[in-house]
C-alpha cells in the first residue's frame, strides 16, 4: 500500500490525486482550503476524513487550529495539510528508519490511518504542556502580592484553554463516527484500533478540563 503526504496543495496536485481514484469532484476543490469543520464521510470506495488539531501559537499567546485532512482507500492514505505539520513529519523520518515499522503499519490503510491519527492526538498532548506549565507558574506566585500581574496571566490562559477546547472538542465526535464507518469500511476486526484512538481523545480532553477547573480556582483566590 501507499501513503502520499501533501503539504499546501496547489493544483497540479489536485490534479494528480484526481487521476489516483475516483473522488468526488466537490472533496478535491475542498481539498485547496482549509475545511470549516472536521468530519468523516463514507463513499463506496473511499472515506475523507477531516481532522483539526490544536497548534499553539507564541505570538498570539494561545492555541489556533490545524488541519489534516485524509482520502483513505483499500489500499492507499492521502494526508493533505496546509502547513508542515511535526507529528506527520516525524512519523515519516521513524518509517524511512525503521523497516520493521514499515512492515507494521504499511500493510493495510486502517493501520496506517490509525497511527497517524494517533501520533496527532499525541501532538495535541504535547501542545497542551504550556497550558499546564502556565498553571504553575501562577500557583506558584499568586501569593507574592502581584494580583494585577496574575490576573492578567490567568486571563491569557483561560482564553488559551477556550481556544483549544473549541478546536479540539469537535474532534470526539468525528473519532466516534470513524469507529463507526471504519467498521463498516474494513471490518470489525478494526474496531479495536479506533477503540484506542477513541481513550487517547478522552484522556487529553480529562487533562484540559482539569486545567480549566484549576484556573478558575486560582483566578477565585487571586
């Protein structure tokens, strides 16, 4: 099997995926721009799958939204993003490294989908690491007699969490439709691996919301 990694489609690549499989000509003008919305949607021969992902942004001083959106067939994974993305391209480095890795996960499309997925959702961990750090920089310091400077740092993170809380709680709903139409699409052999994907989610949504009730308590105290 094949996997084609795009990165800020132009075109000619439109053109050259449109000459890979029958796509419906709607998904691959969609493929030019970021989508509004991520989604999955089933056709007879292929799945599109529209994924977003938190990315944090130091000059903004919060989260914004990437995107990686996935044409997935028997037997072929189209990534497409709109800028480089570093789960996507370590992932790439670790298969052109690792025989044996490439043994594992480029011997059906569901298994491919599924790392990729899941090297995202551990991305989105990973960005959520400041949000924490954060956190402690304010607990440690509300005490010290600078409110002003406090409640102008709570209030930067609390927009942060919004911020990624807004892209990323969509994304529960479009990994359990997946568990659905993947087991439709591959069988129900597959249901395991979006099963796990699925615990992966919940764990980094349990991880942000923890993070929103420790700041709301820490802005009460300042």
């Amino acid at each position: 099997m094949t996997w084609i990694d795009v990165v800020k489609p132009v075109k000619s690549d439109i053109e050259a995926i449109k000459r890979l499989h029958k796509f419906h000509p709607i998904i691959l003008d969609e493929l030019l721009e970021p989508s509004a919305r991520s989604r999955v949607e089933p056709h007879d021969t292929y799945l599109f799958l529209v994924y977003h992902l938190p990315m944090f942004e130091h000059e903004l001083r919060t989260s914004r939204r990437g995107e990686v959106d996935f044409l997935i067939t028997r037997d072929t994974v189209i990534t497409v993003h709109y800028e480089p993305l570093s789960p996507l391209e370590q992932f790439r480095a670790q298969l052109e490294g690792d025989e044996t890795l490439r043994r594992r996960v480029l011997h059906d499309t569901s298994t491919l989908a599924y790392r990729l997925i899941q090297d995202i959702i551990n991305f989105s961990l990973r960005q959520m690491r400041h949000i924490e750090d954060n956190i402690e920089y304010v607990s440690a310091r509300i005490f010290d007699g600078r409110e002003e400077e406090m409640l102008r740092k709570i209030s930067y993170i609390k927009r942060d969490i919004l911020d990624y809380s807004i892209i990323s709680e969509p994304q529960g709903i479009t990994l359990d439709s997946l568990l659905e139409v993947g087991e439709n699409f591959w069988g129900k052999w597959s249901r395991i691996y979006f099963m796990d994907l699925i615990g992966d989610y919940t764990k980094m949504i349990q991880r942000l919301r923890n993070s929103k009730e420790v700041i709301e308590s820490l802005e009460m105290t300042n």
